[in-house]
C-alpha cells in the first residue's frame, strides 16, 4: 500500500464523504454523491478500493458495484451501509461480488486495516495484469463441449440424501461429483482430491452449521471455491459469510436448476482464475497478509475453534 | 422472519370466526329490537318461531298476553351478513347434532278451518303439523309455571341440556341453572310473571354434565287453561358460538398485531438507515477528534513543560523541547485540525437529525397522547410524512396541498397508521424516479376530506373491489400482509367515515377518506366513566 493509493468513497450524505475523507487522508481520496458520478471516476482513474453506501437515490450501491466491477474489474469493492436488509447482503454477494460488508456506523480502526489490506489486493492484482501483457483469455460462459467431462471435481455436502443425489444425476455427466450428508467427512475428502474446484454446502448441516464448515474449508483450502446455499433467511449469517469466509455465492432456496448451474460453471471459471492470477484469490492474500500459516489444525473442529479466537480478533471487518 | 403462510392461514380462520360472530351479533341485535330471530332473506326460522309460539298459544286456547309481534323488515339497518342466514342455520344444526329441518308447512288458510264439514278434521291436522314443527324446531321451547315447575318441554329444548323430555317435564326449572344461582333465578322468574323484568338476552345455564352453557333466551307471558299466569321461554344454545366470538376478539387482536409488526418491519429498516448514516459520520468524527484531542495535550503538556525548563534548565534542554514541540506541532496539524470546526458542526448537525427522528417517530406514534382526542388532520400527515420521508428518497414528488380544517374527534395514532399506510401504497406504486404523489386536505360543511393521489401504476378493475378485503395482496410473499388497507378501512369506519378508491391502470390512484368532524361512532363507550373513579373500588358494578 502506498500513499498513491486511489480510493472513492460513494454517498449520498455529503457529510459522510466529508468525514471519510478526513479518515484517509494518507490516500488520494476521490468522492461521489451518485452512482453515475462515481462510475465517471472509475472511467477516468484507477481506484484501487471503493466503498460504496446501499441507500442511494437513482442507482442503489449494488447496481452501482455490479457497473464498477465490468468498468475496472480490478478495483475491490466494499459496500458500506446503514441497514442490512436480507436481499441487500445477498445481492452483494451474488452481483456484486463484494470484498467486505461493513455496517454503519463503523469502526474506523477495522475500516483503516480493512481498506489498507484491500489496497494491497488491489496493487498485486494490477501487477499481475500488467505482467501478464498477454492477458489470459477470460474462458467464456459458453459450454459448446458440453459433453466432454471436465477435469474439475464438485463436492456437495447436505443432509438430504435425496438432494444430494439430485446434485450428483444433474452434474455428473460434466463433473465428477462427489456428495456427502457429513461436512467432517467432506473436509477430510477435500485433500485427498486435489481436483475439487468447488464445494456447494446446505446451511443445515449435521455435526456442524454449513456456514461454519465452508469458513473452515476456505481458511484450510483458499483455492476451492465455495457456495452456500440456504432456507433461512439470515443477513447476520450472510454477512458473516462475506467478510469471514469469502463465499462465492449465497444461495437462497428455492433456486431454479439453471441458477445452480450457472453458478458452477461460473464458480469454475473463478477457479480458474484464481489459479492463473493468485491476487485474485481473496482469502489467499488475506492469510499471507495478516498471518503466515497457521492452519495447522487438523480436524474441521479444531479449525473452527481456533477460526472462531482469530473471528473476534480480528483487526479488519 | 415470520412465517406468513402460516400466520395468513390461521388469521383466515380467525376471520371466518368474525364472520360468524358478526352473525351472532346481528341475531342479538334483532332480539334487542324485539325481533326473535331476525327476519332475514329466508326468514325460515323467523316465520317458524313467530308461527310455532302463536299457533300453539291459538290450539292450547290460551289468550296471549305477549307473544312476540310478527316480525317487520328489521329496524336494525345493518347490511346482510357475511354468511348467510340459511348456511348459519344448517352450521348451527350441525353443531347440535339435529336432523335438518323439515320444511316449513304453511298453516292451514282459514278458508280451510272454515269449510264446514272438515273442521274437527282441520283442527287435527293443524294440531299435528304444530306438533311437527315444535318438535323439529332447533329453538327450545318450555312452559314454566308460578311454582318453577316444567310444564311442557319441547325435544330441542330437552336435547339443549342433555336431557330427555321426560326427565323434564312436571320438574322446578331451576335444574338447568347453577345451584348458587337458583335464588336469583327464581326471583326472575317471579318478576317477569309479574310483568316487571324481561329475560330477554344471553344467559348461563347448566347442562345435565354439568358443562356451562350460554344461551339466548326470549320469553311470553301467557295465562293457562287453569287461569294461572305461566312462561313460555325460547332458547337457543349459542355456547359454541360466543366461544368463537372470545376467540375471534382474541384473533383480530392478533391480526392487528401482525400487520403493525410487518409496517413497523417495513419502516425500522428505513429508520436504521436513517439514523445509522448521521451515526455513522458522527462517531468516526468523534472518534478522529479524539485522537485529536490527545496530541493536543501531548502538546500542551510539552508546552508546560518548556517552560519550566526556560526557567531552571539549559539552553540545550530548551532547545530539545523546542523541537519536540515543534514536532508533535505538526502531527496535530493535520487534515483533522484543518478539519475540525467543521467536524465538529457537522457532528452536531447529525445529533440534530437523530434528535429530529427520534421526535418525529415519538410525534407518529402519539404515545404520551389521549387515543381520543380532536385532531390535526394536517399535523397528523405531516408527521407521518417525516415518518415516510426516507421513502421519498429515490425522487419521488411530494405534493402537499393543505387547507385548514376543523379538527377531527379521532384517535390520532390510528389515523397516522391509516395515512402511513396509503403513502407507502402509494410509494409502491409510482416510478422512483418520475412519481409524483399529492396529498390535499379540506374542509367541506362537517366533513373533513383527505385526498392521497398518485401517479401510479393503477389498480385494475378486478383488484380495485378487493383491495380493502384483508389477505388480498399484490405484493410477494412477505412483502406486506394484505391487511393494511383492510385495517385502514376498519380504523375510518370506525371513526364514523369513509374510505373510498378510484384508479385507472396506468395513470394512477386515489383515495378519498371523509371524516365526520364528530367523529361519530368513535367514542369509545367504556370511556364514559364506566369505570369507578377508584382503583380498588369497594363500589364494584
């Protein structure tokens, strides 16, 4: 991180641009009152970390993120809001793909660690681009070879027997999938194939709570992609799967099949673009950013114990 | 999260429940005006009952000195009820485990009686088919004497208390009534003989299981063959029924109660964010002067002590201190420094606006106000739109176009509720962008008019009958409850006004409330002084 590190702060409350701004002062602070004026910014600069409020008139935060992430895909993304209704934390998740949720109001120590580490990404992943003149082709989301099976592997973990077969009949011809009704099972089946790309959780889980376990596989695995999929109706949880477990998707029951599908393929994709460009791998950075491997744990329960000391410890949001 | 599907189910219930208390009332009413059982559309059992008792007072000879008068369109006026009577009357059957009842026979035509030969036959026949109809009728009908002894007791009435006829008859009454209560009983009984009390109401009685029951009673007074005055009483078992009615009363509580949750859910997640944005830049400026605050004492600590060290100590410790000083200078006069008159008046500019919320919400709930009381229609909307205003945010126009008014007797708490209700509609149903709704008040002779027009997407006709009816809802499922303007329309009604609705799909809605400045029908009756002045009156009714 560096003082040249270009932030933009978008909301509609001039007051809280102003005090943001004051917090920052080390950086090259840029602000917005709208969505369409903080979409010119992003045109015209290279914003390492926007922060964006949900609430705003014309285009809510989240529009306004999905627009910034095809504008400056680089750019990490934290949305920053008064109120957490369900919808809004899945949203930003899902179509946002947000580095961090943060609630208002914040703390400003974890807000100043969280955007100084988010700028860190940041920088990496502009290097690594930069590096990489040849950009890799983005693989598209056309499937024409929909029947040549992949070398990736999916792993689904439920406790409806039923479900998991359904899972296992509707991927199968393209995936090797493996299913499991146990999440301390599945954690132990995860090294022993390295294939795995992505791991698809139901909330209710024996033995252990699905957002617990795919925390647990995404602090031991950083590369595995990981979906939580859900009947509840938690933003708390939502929330805590964002800026603790940096799920990739939250999925909300009932879904249609072609949800479920389109979220794999693309759960792939980002796989595989977390192995051509590691900066884009969140979790990944964030482990070498705050601590240096201490995932010495064995047991899913042991990781979860020593997750839920760091959880409270924590420094950033 | 609430489980609307299941609360929408049992709240359907519960107003099936309404619908037959409703019922019930109007059948109390109609008794109160003299009218047992009322005469509605199939007027079965009106015509039955008033024809059952007069031609049984005719056959036993017996001049009635009160028989129930033939019953004329209903002086109650009220509107037919949910359900209707003949549905009511099978449910009613139903309950009591009764054969369906035999069609009415109309009496014989006088000109029947009076053809000569056929009379003693006539008289027979009429007889028997008085017979049929008391015994098939679902009303209890017993004649008592002066000495509270059964003299007659028809099946129904028998099968009421559990009873066979013969158990009955030739019996002091006082056998279905509680065995405390026999004295007061019998002194009615006296009374009404006597021409001074009528029994006409509900009552508790005793079944032969010794189950409570309540009942709905009507009686005539009638002089015997013997030339003594007897009873005749009509019974009808409403046990079940005024069961239900506790629980419908119970129910709508409820009903009511969901639906303020689901406004109230509604506007805690504008009102966090409302409060949560000036917080949020309130604390973090706080929290930015504080650290502020610590380097300027770090300084003015050092300042002192420079000058103990001008004082007694060497150039070079001065000297040292001096840059110190000039050091920890610099690190205060940052952008926070430059900053801080304006953090500071933009902190408190954001305590203002809490503070404004928090009294605009106290202003809407009217919490520390009287429930009845004459109202500001106009303040009333203001503070409800202030209330609403984060709705507004996404640009949508509001109009406001206020007249004086007088002021209206009225809760004013479920007036907000009304009004917030049809803002947020009318939110709902305009663009965020080029909405546009206006809101007028007036006055016209003793009415006060309130007026929520929007530019909306409209109702269209098939909906437009239904949006009062409660469930009915447009929106997803945990979007709203479909009560709102159900209760809406409850609150003006009861206010003694009205709430009307004309919409045209695609160019918008409007609602029209008219008050009586009276506020008609709102008093509430227990606030008559109904209650002793005394929290623990010796002097209880």
């Amino acid at each position: 991180m560096s003082s040249q590190s270009k932030l933009l702060f978008v909301d509609d409350e001039p007051l809280i641009l102003q005090s943001l701004s004051v917090l920052f002062e080390e950086y090259t602070v840029f602000t917005a009152e709208s969505g369409a004026s903080a979409l010119e910014i992003l045109k015209q600069h290279a914003i390492d970390v926007v922060i964006s409020d949900q609430r705003m008139p014309q285009m809510s935060g989240i529009d306004f993120l999905r627009f910034a992430k095809e504008i400056s895909p680089n750019t990490i993304r934290i949305l920053m809001t008064g109120y957490a209704d369900l919808q809004a934390v899945v949203d930003s998740v899902n179509v946002g793909e947000i580095f961090r949720y943060v609630n208002k109001p914040w703390n400003a120590e974890k807000l100043k660690e969280t955007v100084r580490f988010a700028c860190t990404v940041a920088e990496q992943r502009r290097a690594m681009t930069a590096a990489k003149t040849m950009s890799p082709a983005v693989p598209s989301l056309q499937f024409s070879q929909a029947d040549e099976k992949s070398e990736y592997e999916l792993l689904f973990v439920d406790s409806n027997p039923k479900h998991l077969e359904q899972f296992k009949s509707f991927f199968e011809p393209k995936y090797k999938t493996h299913i499991t009704t146990s999440p301390v099972e599945a954690f132990d089946l995860i090294p022993k194939r390295i294939n795995i790309a992505v791991v698809v959780a139901d909330s209710t889980l024996p033995e252990i709570e699905g957002s617990d376990f795919l925390i647990a596989v995404k602090d031991k695995y950083p590369s595995v992609v990981t979906v939580l999929m859900t009947g509840s109706q938690d933003a708390k949880q939502a929330i805590r799967m964002i800026n603790e477990g940096s799920v990739y998707r939250y999925l909300v029951k009932p879904f249609p099949r072609e949800s479920l599908r389109l979220t794999i393929e693309s759960a792939i994709i980002n796989f595989k673009l977390s192995k051509q460009n590691p900066a884009t791998n969140l979790k990944a950075m964030e482990k070498s950013f705050f601590r240096s491997g201490d995932s010495s744990a064995r047991s899913v329960e042991e990781l979860l114990r020593t997750l839920r000391g760091a959880a409270s410890a924590r420094t950033t949001y | 999260m609430l489980d609307y599907k299941k609360i929408k189910k049992s709240l359907k219930k519960a107003l099936k429940s309404i619908e037959q208390m409703e019922l019930l009332e109007e059948l109390m009413r109609a008794q109160q005006t003299g009218q047992l059982p009322p005469n509605l559309s199939p007027r079965m059992l009106a015509s039955e009952f008033s024809m059952a008792t007069q031609q049984f007072i005719q056959q036993l000879q017996l001049p009635a000195s009160s028989a129930p008068t033939q019953s004329q369109p209903t002086a109650t006026n009220g509107e037919p009820p949910p359900m209707g009577y003949d549905e009511w009357l099978k449910k009613l059957q139903m309950r009591q485990g009764g054969q369906p009842i035999a069609p009415v026979t109309p009496s014989p035509s006088p000109a029947a009686i009076s053809s000569g030969a056929g009379v003693d036959e006539a008289v027979r026949q009429s007889e028997a088919r008085l017979r049929a109809i008391i015994d098939a009728t679902p009303l209890g009908i017993c004649i008592t004497n002066e000495h509270y002894i059964l003299e007659y007791v028809n099946k129904a009435y028998a099968e009421i208390y559990g009873y066979h006829p013969s158990e009955l008859i030739g019996q002091p009454f006082t056998k279905i009534v509680q065995p405390e209560k026999e004295a007061f009983w019998k002194d009615l009984h006296d009374k009404y003989l006597a021409g001074y009390k009528e029994i006409r109401g509900e009552w508790n009685t005793v079944h032969k299981s010794g189950k409570l029951l309540t009942i709905l009673a009507d009686a005539a007074r009638i002089i015997g063959t013997d030339g003594k005055p007897k009873k005749v009483t009509f019974v009808m078992d409403v046990t079940e029924l005024s069961h239900l009615r506790e629980e419908s009363r119970q129910n709508e509580v409820m009903m009511m109660q969901t639906e303020k949750m689901s406004s109230l859910g509604q506007m805690v997640a504008g009102l966090a964010h409302e409060m949560n944005t000036p917080l949020g830049f309130v604390k973090n400026n706080m929290e930015m002067l504080e650290t502020k605050n610590k380097e300027m004492k770090e300084l003015l600590a050092l300042y002192e002590k420079l000058r103990s060290q001008i004082m007694y100590g060497s150039p070079n410790d001065v000297a040292m201190l001096l840059s110190q000083i000039d050091n920890a200078a610099q690190k205060v006069k940052n952008r926070v420094w430059q900053e801080s008159d304006n953090l500071f008046r933009s902190s408190v500019e954001g305590i203002d606006r809490i503070q404004d919320l928090v009294i605009n919400l106290k202003n809407f709930s009217r919490l520390d106000e009287a429930d009845f009381k004459p109202t500001d229609i106009n303040e009333n909307i203001e503070s409800t739109l202030k209330i609403a205003g984060h709705l507004f945010k996404g640009g949508i126009q509001v109009i406001k176009e206020f007249s004086p008014v007088p002021l209206v007797q009225a809760f004013p708490a479920q007036m907000n509720q009304v009004f917030l209700n049809l803002i947020t509609n009318a939110v709902h149903a305009v663009d965020e962008r080029s909405g546009r709704i206006t809101i007028r008040t007036m006055a016209q002779g003793n009415q006060v008019i309130v007026k929520v027009i929007d530019n909306g997407k409209g109702i269209p006709p098939e909906n437009l009958k239904k949006i009062f009816d409660p469930f009915f809802t447009t929106k997803p499922v945990g979007q709203g409850t479909g009560l709102g303007l159900s209760i809406a329309y409850k609150i003006i009604e009861k206010h003694g006004g009205k709430i009307e609705v004309q919409s045209q799909v695609g160019r918008g809605t409007e609602f029209t409330i008219t008050l009586p400045v009276s506020g008609v029908g709102a008093t509430p009756s227990v606030k008559q002084s109904a209650h002793s002045p005394f929290a623990d009156s010796p002097f209880a009714e």
